[in-house]
C-alpha cells in the first residue's frame, strides 16, 4: 500500500467516523428536550394522600446533542423540590449526576434512550428512585418512583413554553 492510499484510507475511516457520531448526535434524545416546560401534576405520598404539583423545567442542550443540564423545580402546598443534573448521552446510554437543593441530597443517574422515551435510575446514599420520560413534540411525561421515602411517585404532564 502506497503512502497516498493509506492516506486516503486514513481519511476514508475518519469522515465514516465521524459520519457516525454526527448521526447519533442527529438521534439523540435530548434535541427534543431542548427549552423550557412548564406544567403539573401529582406526587403520591406512602400514606395515600396526594398533592397537586406546579413544576418548570429547562433543558439545555449542547451543540453536538450529546450532553444535557437539566433543572426541574415543581411546588405543593406542602412539598417541594429542586431538581438539576448534567446528564449525557452516548450510543443509547445516558450517565450523569443529579442534586436535589432542598434535601441536600446527589447522586448518580444511568439508563438507556429510545427515540422518544428515557428509562433511568438515580442513585445516591439512603436514596434511589426510577424515573420515566417521554416527549411527544411539545407535551412530556415524567414520572418518579422513589423506593424507601414518604413518597411514592411523581406524575408529571409538561408543555413546552
């Protein structure tokens, strides 16, 4: 193999290369995340009451859709909560890390992401809790279901702002 065709080969594997990583960038996720939400809900308590939520949300999303700053702060009368998190996403699997300003409380967050729908769990010392997000153009879904807290789950309905 001559010089000149090992160096169009070189560039033949990198422009495939990064062809590749630019589709998966084009597929992620987080693209249709991407602003501000606003909406409500429901947080179930473990005794069985249940509180109507307002919540804002902001996604910000990087240039290449690989990367996410989140921040989520719904309120009750009773309860509240302060959400953020840096999350990214690469070949189908999101990993980050989360803290909750209320608690005082962080963690980590894994999952996996399918078109539309995020399935993840966040982890973290005395806490874990399974979360659910799907977007359907300008409305998303988001539930949280903590194990082990006074809180059973967390329904939420967002529209784009």
């Amino acid at each position: 193999m001559t010089v000149s065709t090992a160096a169009r080969a070189g560039l033949l594997v990198a422009a495939l290369s990064l062809a590749g990583a630019t589709a998966e960038a084009a597929m992620s996720p987080f693209r249709a995340l991407a602003g501000s939400w606003a909406g409500g809900g429901v947080v179930d308590m473990a005794n069985g009451d249940q509180e109507r939520l307002r919540c804002r949300a902001s996604y910000d999303v990087d240039g290449s859709g690989s990367a996410m700053r989140l921040n989520l702060k719904c309120a009750s009368d009773s309860y509240n909560f302060d959400l953020s998190g840096d999350v990214e996403y690469r070949g189908g699997a999101i990993s980050g890390e989360w803290t909750e300003a209320s608690r005082n409380a962080s963690g980590t967050i894994e999952g996996r992401a399918v078109g539309d729908h995020i399935e993840a769990a966040a982890t973290g010392p005395g806490f874990s809790a399974n979360l659910s997000l799907t977007t359907h153009g300008s409305r998303q879904m988001v539930t949280i279901r903590p194990q082990g807290t006074d809180i059973s789950a967390v329904s939420l309905q967002l529209n784009r702002r």
